[in-house]
C-alpha cells in the first residue's frame, strides 16, 4: 500500500502546485461539466484489507494459549462504476457499486512454544458507498475534494473449513480526499479513501468445520472489524 500512498502524495502534489499557480487563468476544459444534474462514470484502483482483531486468551486443552496479527498486507484490485447527483455548487451525492478482490493474511502464534499456523483469506467484496462529495472553488482545471459517508457489503464466496471464518455482510463509514483534474473528454479524480467497518465479522458458530483442531483458533479471538484503504482514479 505504500506505492498506493506515495502516487497520491504525487498526485496531492501536483495538484497543490497548480493551485499557487491559480491566479493565471488558463483556457477551462469543459466549463459547464459541473452542472449535469447527474453523471456516469467508472473506477478503477488498489486496495488494502485489513482485520481489528481482539485476541480473548482462550487456552485450549493442552494448554495452549493462541494469538494471532494481521503480519503483512496484500494488494487487492477494485473496479466500479461512479454515479453522481449534483446538489449544490460545492455537494454532490455518489453512489459507486464497486467490487473489491482482495485477501488477508492472518498469523497464530502460541504464547509459550513460539509455534505458527498461517491462514490466508481470499475475500471478494461487492460494496455500495453512498459519498457526500464536499468540493473546494474550481481552479482553471483542477478542484480539490473531500467525501464523506458509509457503506454497505457483502462477500460474495466463502470458503468454509478454514480456522477463521467472517461473516458475510459488512457495513461502516468511509472518509477522504481527492483532486479533479478536467481533460478536454473527461475529468479524472485520483482519491484516498479509507473505509471502517462496524459489524463483527467473526464467525462463531462453526458446524462447517471438519477439522476440530482448527477451532482453537477461532476461540483465541473475541472480534474482528474490518479496516480498508483504497486508491482510487475515477474517470467521469
């Protein structure tokens, strides 16, 4: 995720750089984009997942006590399509349907004996933010952004006899930040978004699994929440 933040920074960048050269007008691309009372668009970006993880200190039979950490983080893809209602000169509500393919790697470590059981989670995520867009003045062709709202999801295939298994619905509050740079055919908006999930989406009842000695590790946690951050480039 660390080149996902830097290509934003770059991007934050450039945009502050043209905006301390705002007083030079210069010829706008698209003058009345701003007024459509709604847009299509679609997305495109990276993406990070990532668990909030609350360990309970379960001890197993043998006495085994297991903790476990999300160890690294892996790039996952999103792809959607923007939907945009203009409200006032400075708001805007989107609606971006989006699908997410990513995965999660989770670490269990024993406390005593230092032993490890690695689990990776492949979860493929259809997701519906709602957005209210707060925009900044239009500069000649670039606008500063921020949005706020929440979303709702649902993964879309769970694989079942696995040592942590996560609900299937999710929803939370989103924050960012972005810029609009309008070309002469459409307006790109690199954005940073990061996405708080408020559901536990630990799976306790688990008939679904066949190996038994996989439960100690579901016991060893109490909650998960899930935590995202997304770079997006929308094109409207």
């Amino acid at each position: 995720m660390k080149i996902a933040l830097h290509l934003f920074t770059i991007a934050m960048l450039l945009s502050v750089h043209l905006l301390a050269q705002g007083q030079q007008r210069s010829l706008q691309h698209r003058p009345y984009a701003d007024q459509q009372l709604f847009h299509l668009g679609f997305t495109v970006g990276i993406h990070t997942q990532d668990l909030i993880l609350t360990q309970s200190g379960y001890q197993s039979g043998n006495g085994e006590v297991w903790f476990s950490e999300i160890p690294d983080y892996t790039p996952g893809f999103t792809v959607g399509i923007v939907g945009d209602l203009h409200l006032s000169r400075y708001l805007n509500l989107r609606m971006i349907p989006s699908l997410n393919l990513g995965s999660k790697e989770l670490l269990f470590r024993e406390q005593e004996t230092g032993e490890e059981y690695n689990e990776i989670l492949r979860n493929n995520y259809l997701t519906l933010p709602v957005h209210l867009k707060l925009a900044g003045i239009r500069i000649n062709n670039y606008k500063p952004y921020f949005i706020l709202g929440g979303y709702g999801s649902i993964e879309l295939a769970r694989k079942k006899n696995r040592a942590v298994l996560l609900k299937s619905f999710d929803h939370g509050v989103e924050i960012g930040a972005g810029c609009s740079f309008y070309l002469p055919l459409f307006t790109l908006s690199p954005e940073l978004k990061f996405s708080f999930g408020l559901t536990d989406l630990l799976e306790r009842e688990r008939g679904d699994l066949k190996e038994e000695d996989l439960m100690k590790y579901t016991l060893s946690l109490t909650k998960a929440t899930q935590r995202m951050i997304t770079l997006s480039f929308h094109f409207e």
